[in-house]
C-alpha cells in the first residue's frame, strides 16, 4: 500500500518495484521506484526492459523476455 501512495502516477508496476524479488516493497524500494523510469535495450539479441534511475539514469535493473 506505501508503494502506490507515494509513487502515484508512475510507470512502474509494484512487481518492477520489488528489486530483490522478495514479494515486498520496503520503503527503500518504493523511493527508487518513484524515480524510476524504463526504456527498450537489446541484449545478445533478446529484447529486454532496462529500469533506470532518473535522477542519476544510472542502471538499476533489467528484464529481458
């Protein structure tokens, strides 16, 4: 419930949130998903998500299909 009330009109979703798969949002994670944003990358040929930081466009995590 803190993800969604502090990080209202984001595009991440509350599974991107979660960084360490570990079916929680801690508070941490909600602050960086509040500043995150996502753009397309290829990878060895795969099509993936790539989750950056906005203030920094630093890398913070990526899923490929």
């Amino acid at each position: 419930m803190l993800f969604f009330a502090l990080c209202a009109g984001t595009p991440v979703e509350f599974y991107e949130a979660d960084l360490n798969h570990d079916d929680y949002v801690s508070v941490i994670e909600a602050g960086y998903a509040c500043n995150l944003d996502s753009r397309p990358v290829r990878r060895h040929g795969h099509t993936c998500t790539e989750f950056y930081n906005r203030v920094d466009w630093r890398p913070i995590k990526e899923v490929c299909e």
